[in-house]
C-alpha cells in the first residue's frame, strides 16, 4: 500500500493521458452569412460560452478557429459568404479541409460542417449551394435553419436546394419574446446534436458528448458504455480468483473508469482535480485506494458476499462492483448537473454525492 501511495500521483497522471487520448477532439465548421446567428447557436449548443469567450485564431482569410481551454471542440467559423467574391471563400475552406484530412491523427481532421440559413431570409444564396456542393464530397455537411419561428415550407424547400445536405434541421437557439409577450423557447438543439453524433466518427462521439450542453443523454450513454468496459476488463483481472488482501489489482481499472466518465461528462481533467475526486471519494468511502478495503467495503454490497470470511474475489465479483461503483458515480454527475448543465461541481461536492449513492447503491442491494 506504501507503493502505491507513493505511485499514486503517477498513476492519475497516467490515467488522465489515457483519458484524453481516448475521448480526443472534435472539429465542426459553422459557416453563414453575418448575422444568421452563428455565435447564438454556438452558445446555446456548447459549453463554456465559446463564441464570446473562446480564444480564435486566423486559419485562412475568412475562417478562423475557435478553441478554448478544457473543451475538446474547435469552431472553425467561416465568414465572407456575403460578399461577391464568395467562391474565393469557398476553394480556401475546402482546401483547408483536405489539408487536414491528410493528417495521421484523426483528432487534426474537421469532422461535419453546419451550413447556416436564416429562416426569416426565406431564400438560399448562391454561397450556401456552392459551399455545400463544394465541402460535401469531403466531410458530411448539415444544413441548419436558424431564428425558426414558422417554417411555411422553407425547409422543404432548403433540402431540395442543398441535395448533398445529410439533413436540415430547424433551430431556435435562444428564448424570444414575441410580440403580446409569447415566449418561443429554444428548440432543434437537441435533434441538431443527435444528428451530429450519428454522422461523426465513433472515435470523436465521446468529445461532442463532453463539449456539447443540451443533452445529458448522450452523456449517460457514453457514461455507461465506459463503465461496461471497465467491468469487463475487471472480470478479466479477477479471472483468477483473489485473495482480499491482492484485489488492489482492479485499482487501476477503477482509477481509469471514473477518469473515462469525468471526460464524456466534460469535467475538468487535471491531476488535481482527480486525485480529490480519487483520494477522497474512494479511499473515505469505500478505501479502493487503501487496497484491502477495497474489497471488503464493496463486497457488502452484493447480499451474501460481504460475509464470506477469506473469501476471493472471481470475475463476477470484481465486474459486478466494478459497475456498482460507475454506475453510482454516473448517477453523482447526473444529480449535480441535470439542473444546469453548465455548472462544473467542485471535486469535494462530487465526493460527498458520491459517498451518498455508494451508500444508497449498498442499500438497495442489500434490501433486494
């Protein structure tokens, strides 16, 4: 236990890389016409008020990448479709994608497109069709109606224009007040990220997941597929049944578990931030870190197991409370988060839920 106390800011570390790597980036160009709303639909759709507070940087002369610290997504806003020279926008976007593409690492590739239209405009320019004719043969590209309020067969008539569109999706990013104090509130965002998700890579799901902002779902599901991994690699470490005393073997993978969920939820992943999390929801509550403990404090939860004296720990076992304790860490971010996906808890705030759904979770087990 010395060892792995000592070892122990080494191996979040190496967690933490892994993590990173795993969930990796994503790249989306949102082009349109100034003023269709392109900064208003970043910020509702993804975290940290990107298009305000997000540091942007020239690729070409009218693209610029917008990144920020902490959030795997870069925007590449695209401008100039207004003008007479639009076609010179159009070559300098497609060859800045094919660039990109030739990149070994698909973390450097630009992923889908969204091409923006007002709605209120009611026409489809020029620009809009070349551009989409010109990126589709490259990478997917959703056409995006924006400042939706009535369509009157506008999108209809957007999908017949734009044919290589992989679909059109109305949107209202922002609540309005209308005229006699109706309010429209926000809405396609959602349906927008689905549709996103299903033409992305696999490989960059879990980034869009972590930076988008209005669908928990895709966060649980990325959640969960973390945590059946994760069982599945602990029943293959507990194959070979343990003693109590060597369980400390299923440590690494449940270290690495928690990272991979913190990383889709888009939490902040520093070695700090995790060896709170670890240190101090795991070892106070249920002692994984502590090793010995591990087991027998997780063990009480699976009715009949906790009160085998010097028994071992099989595969079942070790997939079994390995999922007990995701699952329980999922259902900690969901509590704290579901009312307002923006809001980053603190590392104590997970911890303390954390201990409160463990308990819950050994409740419910021992009562089943």
């Amino acid at each position: 236990m010395t060892g792995l106390n000592e070892n122990f800011t080494e191996l979040l570390g190496k967690k933490l890389e892994e993590a990173l790597k795993k969930r990796g980036r994503i790249n989306i160009v949102i082009a349109g016409k100034t003023g269709v709303g392109k900064s208003t639909l970043i910020n509702a759709v993804f975290q940290g008020n990107l298009a305000e507070t997000g540091d942007g940087r020239p690729v070409t002369r009218t693209t610029r990448e917008i990144r920020k610290e902490g959030i795997p997504l870069s925007i590449f806003d695209t401008r100039g479709l207004e003008i007479s020279e639009y076609k010179n926008t159009v070559q300098e976007l497609a060859k800045l994608i094919q660039d990109k593409q030739k990149s070994e690492d698909p973390n450097q590739h630009i992923h889908i497109a969204w091409v923006c239209i007002m709605e209120e405009s009611r026409r489809v320019e020029d620009a809009e069709i070349k551009l989409t004719e010109t990126i589709s043969k490259h990478i997917p590209v959703v056409a995006v109606i924006t400042k939706s309020i009535a369509d009157n067969g506008f999108r209809q008539k957007v999908q017949e224009l734009l044919p290589q569109a992989r679909n059109v999706v109305r949107v209202h990013a922002k609540e309005t007040v209308l005229d006699g104090g109706y309010r429209l509130p926000p809405m396609g965002l959602e349906s927008l990220v689905e549709l996103t998700m299903t033409l992305v890579p696999e490989s960059q799901r879990d980034a869009l997941a972590a930076a988008q902002r209005v669908s928990l779902n895709h966060k649980l599901q990325r959640a969960h597929a973390v945590v059946a991994t994760a069982a599945l690699s602990a029943g293959g470490a507990g194959a070979i049944p343990l003693p109590f005393s060597d369980a400390i073997a299923i440590v690494p993978i449940q270290i690495s578990m928690l990272t991979g969920i913190s990383a889709v939820w888009g939490l902040p992943l520093s070695t700090a931030f995790l060896g709170t999390l670890v240190s101090g929801a795991i070892s106070s509550s249920v002692g994984t870190i502590a090793g010995r403990a591990a087991v027998g404090s997780l063990l009480k939860f699976i009715p009949g197991v906790g009160s085998v004296v010097g028994g071992t720990i099989n595969a079942g076992v070790a997939g079994t409370l390995t999922t007990i304790f995701g699952e329980a860490y999922i259902t900690t971010l969901y509590v704290l988060t579901k009312d307002n996906p923006d809001r980053i808890p603190t590392a104590e705030e997970i911890r303390d839920e954390f201990m409160h759904q463990l308990k819950s979770s050994g409740k419910s087990n021992n009562t089943d």
